[in-house]
C-alpha cells in the first residue's frame, strides 16, 4: 500500500523457513492466517512484547469453530495488546469471551454509502446450466467476473466446459496449492484472465480489482455466503451486478428477494486476452525494483511502454504482463539477465 512501514504476510502452503527469513528483521505490522501465526508463537520465532494492536479482519468466520482453538491461543499470548479491531461485512457469531472485549465501540460503514449493486436472474431451460452460463458470457462480454460454484468438482466440470467453448479463465478453490491460487489471482491483476471460476474461497479476503459482474452457477446454502459472493462486485462506490443462474423450474430461497430477470442477448465468444504473465526468479529480497524490471524490458527487451503491463514484485520473484503476441522474441532478450547482482530467469506462468 506504499505505507513505508515493512510488512511480512505468514500462512499456510509457505516454508517456516521464508516466514523465519523474512522475520528475521522485525516488521512493523505481521499478516497472516490463525494456524500459522499460532505456530509462530509457540515457537517464540518474535517478540510479543511491543505487539500492542491485533486486527481479526473478517472476524465472524475467524472466530467460529475451527479457527476458535487457535483464536484463543493467540489472545493468551499477546498480553500487551491495547487495542482490538475487529471487521467484516456480516456478524454471525458472538465474540467469545477469550477475544476480551471492554466497552467496545462499533462503527457501521453501511450505513455511509450507496449500494450500487444489482442483483438479476438468467433463466436456463435446462437444468444442467452449462449451456446458459456460455450463453450468458458470451451476452456480458469483456469484461471481469468471477463464477460460483460450490464445489471443487463442479469447477472442473464448469471449467473443462469453458475451455472447449474458448472461454479462457483461472480456477480458484481449496485444493490448489498456494503458490497456483496466488498465480490464478496475479493473472486476473494483469488482464491475462478476465473471468475465475472460484468457490467460496474467493467470496471474501483475496485481493483482486474492482470486477463488474459475479454469477451464481450454483447458489449457496446461507444468506451471509451469498452476501459476501456479492461484495466481490459493486465495490465502494462502483456499480456491479450478481446474475443467479436459475433453472426455469427451480425456486428461489427466501433471501433473494425477486430478482429482476435478464434477457440474453446472442453475442461473440469473448476475444482472448492480449496478455501473458511472465514470472522472474528475483525480488525484493534481491534487492530488485519495479524499476529495475522496467528497465530490463525497455532496454534489454526493446519494449516500447505501452508493450509493459502491470508489475507485480514478491519477497523472492516477480509477475510480468506482456503481449501474447511477442513473447517467443521478447524471452531471449531477458532470460539470464542480471538485475542488481542476481541472474534471473524469465519464463511464462
């Protein structure tokens, strides 16, 4: 965010010993997941002693059963904390009592703005959807959204459909490893993939653009769930629209209130992106700048700038976006460069 305080993110699908590398500089402000932060303290990998501030961003579902053990082991250990913040876009759960909350104050930010959402229905005659949901990508075109299905299995069915229909997209669920759910989001960043086919996974706490559209290929159990699919859309103050894929037979939970219907208009399968995403084995770590990539392209690579895409830097690598079209002369140029004092390899994700 370009605060100037050094931040370090922990979680799962990452070795303890990048997470102890990259502490081994105290940051000013530490991300990461319940397990593996809870794994960091009983280790005793950093001080708690000056940790005054603890935010549980989307509280509801890291309270609940399943992450509440390691809430609570958390909370025990950080005994200089001064100040809780706890955020999210629903509140399903009481804030058990280890979380210590003294005269709590909340603050509703609903209330501040406009909803630009719009919530549609497509119809499809069939009960199996597929045919709609091609039917209804081609209709939106251009565009970025995410898909939801409920489960991993129906994400590969959706997406070999997809695929045979010259859609192109990323996939995003629990059964991916990190580093390729990491990759599938850099790619959507960059404009190679205009459209994830995701799970719930994704209905909250990623970071990705703002998007225009989601669609529901399968809806979900709960009206906090659908909420939250919702809000990937209509961020702040931009308009976005939620399409429920229904069956003409199928009925419609109580939550959704009758939905405006939308009529398919016949159009173009959407255009490829121009894009592909290039990955370099430097980063941070080495030293390297966004600066330092850009110059390579330009100078090495005889870019011209509008031939750059987005920059994505890591602790250890980088994302690249580049036109498809001059990838084969482009890679020669870069790969076994050096950046700084580190040889790199330039190769496509």
């Amino acid at each position: 965010m370009g605060t100037g305080y050094k931040t370090n993110a922990v979680y799962g699908g990452r070795t303890g010993s990048r997470d102890k590398s990259d502490l081994k500089h105290r940051p000013a402000i530490l991300i990461g997941t319940p397990g593996r932060i809870a794994d960091h303290l009983r280790k005793q990998t950093f001080s708690t002693e000056k940790l005054t501030t603890l935010v549980l961003d989307e509280f509801d579902k890291s309270l609940e059963v399943g992450f509440e053990a390691d809430m609570a082991e958390i909370m025990a250990a950080l005994p200089k904390l001064r100040k809780k913040i706890l955020t999210s876009a629903s509140q399903r759960v009481q804030v058990p009592g280890f979380v210590r909350l003294r005269n709590p104050t909340s603050i509703n930010y609903l209330e501040d703005g406009i909803p630009q959402l719009k919530v549609k229905t497509i119809i499809s005659p069939e009960k199996d959807k597929l045919n709609t949901l091609v039917a209804a990508l081609r209709h939106l075109g251009n565009q970025p959204g995410i898909v939801f299905c409920n489960f991993r299995e129906s994400i590969q069915r959706v997406s070999d459909f997809l695929f045979d229909n010259k859609i192109n997209h990323g996939c995003f669920h629990g059964e991916m490893e990190q580093r390729d759910r990491e990759r599938t989001l850099i790619k959507f960043r960059n404009g190679t993939h205009q459209l994830i086919i995701a799970t719930d996974l994704a209905a909250r706490g990623i970071d990705i653009p703002e998007i225009k559209f989601i669609i529901h290929f399968h809806l979900p159990a709960k009206s906090h769930e659908f909420m939250h699919r919702n809000g990937r859309t209509a961020r702040m103050n931009s308009e976005g629209t939620a399409y429920v894929l229904k069956w003409e037979h199928e009925a419609l939970p109580a939550f959704i209130n009758d939905p405006e219907v939308e009529v398919i208009k016949q159009g173009a399968t959407p255009a490829a992106s121009l894009w592909t995403t290039l990955y370099i084995t430097g980063g941070r770590r080495d030293k390297i700048s966004k600066g330092d990539i850009a110059g390579l392209f330009f100078k090495q690579g005889n870019l011209r700038k509008d031939q750059l895409g987005a920059i994505e830097l890591k602790q250890d690598c980088a994302f690249v976006a580049v036109p498809q079209s001059i990838v084969e002369k482009l890679i020669p140029l870069v790969n076994n460069s050096k950046l700084k004092t580190k040889k790199v390899r330039v190769t496509v994700i």
